[in-house]
C-alpha cells in the first residue's frame, strides 16, 4: 500500500457501493484526521480507532439516508505523483461545486470552506459528492 489515503477514500467508496454498514481501515494520524472532517460533514456517521495486538486500526460506520449512500463519489486530486495546490483564490473558487473539497494547509486538514473562512491555500487533496 503506497499511498493510505487514496486506499482509505476508496474503501469506504467501495463498502458504500456493496452497501455495507462497517469498514475496517488502516490507522494513520493524517486518515484519522480526514475520517473525522467526514464525520463532521456528514458523509460517514462514526470512525474510531482500534488496538489489536499492538497494532492501530480504523473502523469507520457508514452512513445511509433513507437507503441511500451519505457518499456517492470521490475524486482524489492529489497523489504522490502529482500533487495540486490551490492559492486562497482558488479555494473560493472551489465552494460554488457540488460537495465538499478537503485540503491540507498550513494550519491543518480542513474543508474548502474552512479554508476559504480562514482565508488560507493549500493542497487540494480530493472531492467528495
């Protein structure tokens, strides 16, 4: 696994898409971090943190409303690869799609709209509708 975030997003994508109610997920202080933005907006309904012989995990509960995914899609912008950052113009710009942006700044992981309120840029790290 080379990247935990994109395998993180996509799991939760795949278990919303065979319509389950649990997924368990690796455990990194930055995946933490962004399952907790989701948590806060709305998009899966609980995530905690597991030991297990020493070793941390995540399990996340997904969300549904009236049978219907919280999440339908996700785009991840930024990969090790190729990275995309967006100035705190551009951030603004972001606001008037459909669904939320996440972005790492300087002051920490945030939504595009707690990144246009505090006025800062940053990376953009991916799309969720």
């Amino acid at each position: 696994m080379n990247y935990t975030l994109a395998d993180f997003l996509i799991r939760i994508k795949n278990a919303y898409g065979a319509s389950r109610k649990n997924v368990d997920l690796p455990y990194s202080k930055y995946v933490e971090s962004i399952g907790q933005i989701l948590v806060k907006e709305g998009y899966i309904k609980n995530i905690t943190k597991n030991v297990e012989d020493g070793k941390p995990s995540l399990s996340a509960e997904l969300l549904y409303r009236s049978r219907r995914p919280a999440m339908s899609d996700v785009v991840i912008v930024s990969k090790p690869s190729i990275r995309r950052y967006l100035n705190k113009s551009e951030v603004k710009k972001t606001l008037h799609q459909y669904g939320m942006s996440i972005v790492s700044t300087s002051q920490g992981i945030m939504t595009n709209k707690g990144a246009a309120e505090k006025n800062f840029g940053g990376e953009l790290i991916c799309k969720i509708s």
